[in-house]
C-alpha cells in the first residue's frame, strides 16, 4: 500500500485519484511493494517530461508550440497512464502549461512575424544595393562585392520562399547587367589600347629619328611635345607598354646625354674665354689716359676675338670693360658725340639685328633654326636686363651697321669734326 495506489492479493494495481481507484496494471513477477514501485517510476517519468516542458518554455529556447503539442500529448494520455502517483496535481501542472503555452504561441507568433519584416527588410537592401553596384564601373570593388553579397543572403533566413525568390531575381538581374557592362568596357578597352600601341610605335619612331639631332633647343622642345603625346596616348596591351616604353625613354637619353656632353664641352670654352677676357680686362683697367688709347683699340680686338664667355660672368666683364672706355672717353675733344647707349647695349643691339637676318635666311631655306632661335632669344633677355625695351631695341639695331657672323668688329661714332670714338661689338654665334 502507498499514498497513491496498492496491490490486490491477485495482483491488480490501483491508483488513487479524485475520482477514486482505477486499475493501471497487473503485477506478478514480485512482491506487491516492487509492482507499486514499479507504477511509481513510470509516474515520476511523467513528471520529468512536465518539467522539461515547464523549463523549455520559460527559458524561450523553443518553439511554443512544439510545447503546447507535447503538453496537449500528456494531457490527453494522463487519464490512461498506467502510473501511480499524484495524477491530479500532474493534471493541474499540464493545465498551467497549456495556458502559458497559449500566450507564449502568440508572442512567438509576433516575434516571427517582426523578425520576417526585419528579414525582408535586409533581404530588400542587399537587393537595392545589387542594383547600385550593377551600374558601377569599379570592376573589381564592385565584382567582389557581388560575389560576397550572395554570402550574406545566405545567412538570412525566416522569409517565406515566394518573397526571397522575387527579390533574389533582383540580384540575379543585376549581377547580368554588371556583367555585361564589365565585358563591354574591357571589350572597348582592348580596342582603345591597340590603338594607343598604334600611337606609340609613331612616338618610338619619330623619338628615335631626333636621338641624333644637333638642334638643342628644337629637339628638346619636341621631345617634351612628344612626351605629352605619350601620355595623351593612353596605355598599350600590357605585353607590349613596357617595351615601347623602354625604346622612347632610350632615344630621349641618346639626345639630352649628347646634349649634356656639347654643353660641358662648351662650358669648358666659355670657361677658357673667361680666363682670357680676366686677362684683357685687368690689362685695360690699368691703362693710363690718354696714352694707353692706342693699346685700348688692340684690347678692343682681342677681347671681341676671345669668344663667348659663360652667361653668369657676361654682364659683369662687360660692365667693367665698359667702364674702361667711358674712362678714355670722358677725356675726348667736347665736340664729340657720345651715343645714348652703353657700348654694351650697341653690341647687344647689332648682335640682335645680325641673328634676325640670319634666322630670316635659315627660315627661307628651310634649315634647321634652333640655335639660332635660342641665341637671339639670349640676347633679348640681355638687352632686357640692361633695362633696354625690346620694342625700342629691335629698330635700334635695324638702324645699326649689321655686323657680320662671327667676326668681331669696332664701330666708331662720329661728330662733325670725323674725330673717332671707339665703341665695339662682339658676334655672338
């Protein structure tokens, strides 16, 4: 006998409940304590599945409804259980269960419904940002990105398959148009580039056919015209850029390293001429007036005849040369007519008119003009440093006897009287 079943003589077992005794069993393989104790364990097995339900759903780890299935299960089997215990309280445990299960299905059912719409809602802008990337032309950022995008799709779940299969083929269809703007672009881009080897290999010709000029300035300002084009050009197919590459830059460097060589060696005259000019210069400071006119008009010579001298000194020897010639000008009769312009400005001046004509020629023939160019531009920019205006200077040396290319020559001023005055110019080719 116990609180909630016995065993009869012919091994019937009851259980007690609130509407009294039913039969749940027979036992005969024991004693009558072991038949009860057997019932009892099948009860507190009941029991346990109740409590597994109770904690499965105040913890939310499960579907409600999974539990109220299971709770409407047991409720429904616990009038029959071939159990011995406290059936009703059991009862009344599986009654609250259901109850709760009832509220908890509803909320389940609105937590699904928000996180369906959340989904969706994701779902809808990975979707918006297909469409956004389709139209982009950062090919590889945005190709990747349509590649990972199909990823985090996966990784959203809880929409109903009718509206993840629509807004899937907003994907799909994006993911084709980028493909096919992307074919397109390298398409074109292929095309472009064959026509920028075309331009290239021009380039290379023409670079290679200068490497050889003497034309310093001409050449060089070509060059940089043609490094414009280059750049203008767009790239050529990868196999070939470099190797077109290599050809003009080494044209370029045949030039401008011949070029650097002429102007060192160059340097290196203009820097001997110096060294004689020092030489005239200190022999005519120290001349007496006026005895020593004489041996100024030998100096004059020797310093015409001593050639260019680098561009840094140039005004400064003039200057001080200048000077020794005002000095033995000063002492001349007063009836002499002293020019408006400095000895070295004459010279400039006839310098310019005789580089004019000489371009004029070299133009008319179709030579080559660059060295002429560049020198008449030099002494332009001298006059200009010696406060001569360029407009004033170009008629001034017209007017002015032209001096002939590469001879020093001495012009003379002369007043009424035909007294002399020496002044000088230098050839400046």
């Amino acid at each position: 006998m116990s609180e909630w079943g016995r065993v009869t003589d012919d091994g019937t077992v009851f259980v007690k409940t609130a509407d009294g005794e039913r039969a749940v069993g027979s036992w005969h393989a024991g004693t009558p304590d072991q038949g009860l104790a057997h019932f009892v364990r099948r009860f507190e097995q009941l029991a346990t599945e109740v409590t597994l339900l109770e904690q499965r759903l105040r913890s939310g780890s499960g579907d409600p409804r999974q539990v109220a299935t299971s709770a409407e299960r047991l409720k429904e089997n616990l009038p029959t259980a071939a159990a011995v215990g406290d059936l009703d309280a059991l009862g009344r445990r599986v009654d609250a269960l259901l109850e709760k299960t009832a509220s908890a299905v509803e909320e389940h059912k609105a937590q699904r419904a928000a996180a369906k719409e959340e989904n969706v809602l994701k779902l809808t802008a990975l979707a918006e940002e297909a469409e956004k990337l389709a139209a982009s032309s950062s090919w590889k950022d945005a190709g990747e990105r349509l590649r990972t995008l199909g990823q985090d799709w996966k990784r959203i779940t809880g929409v109903d398959k009718k509206t993840a299969d629509a807004l899937w083929e907003r994907v799909a269809a994006s993911r084709a148009r980028f493909n096919e703007r992307r074919t397109t672009h390298f398409g074109a881009l292929e095309q472009q580039r064959t026509v920028s080897q075309e331009r290239k290999e021009k380039l290379v010709k023409e670079a290679e056919k200068l490497s050889a000029s003497t034309d310093w300035k001409g050449t060089a300002e070509r060059y940089k015209q043609l490094m414009a084009d280059w750049k203008a050009a767009g790239r050529a197919p990868r196999e070939v850029e470099d190797t077109l590459w290599n050809a003009f830059k080494g044209a370029q460097d045949v030039f401008f390293q011949a070029r650097s060589a002429s102007f060192a060696e160059k340097d290196q005259e203009f820097a001997g001429n110096q060294k004689a000019k020092e030489e005239i210069l200190a022999e005519a400071e120290a001349l007496e007036v006026p005895g020593g006119k004489a041996r100024l008009r030998q100096l004059q010579e020797k310093w015409d005849a001593a050639g260019k001298v680098p561009r840094e000194v140039m005004k400064s020897l003039e200057d001080r040369f200048a000077k020794v010639e005002d000095k033995f000008r000063s002492t001349a009769d007063a009836s002499h007519v002293k020019t408006t312009d400095s000895p070295f400005v004459v010279r400039l001046k006839e310098k310019v008119a005789d580089l004019e004509k000489k371009l004029a020629v070299a133009q008319a023939a179709g030579r080559p003009t660059g060295d002429i160019e560049a020198q008449l531009e030099t002494q332009r920019q001298w006059l200009s440093q010696a406060g001569v205006s360029l407009d004033v200077a170009a008629p001034a040396a017209a007017e002015a006897p032209a001096a002939p290319a590469k001879k020093p020559t001495t012009a003379w001023v002369r007043a009424e009287n035909q007294d002399e005055v020496p002044s000088y110019s230098e050839s400046q080719d």
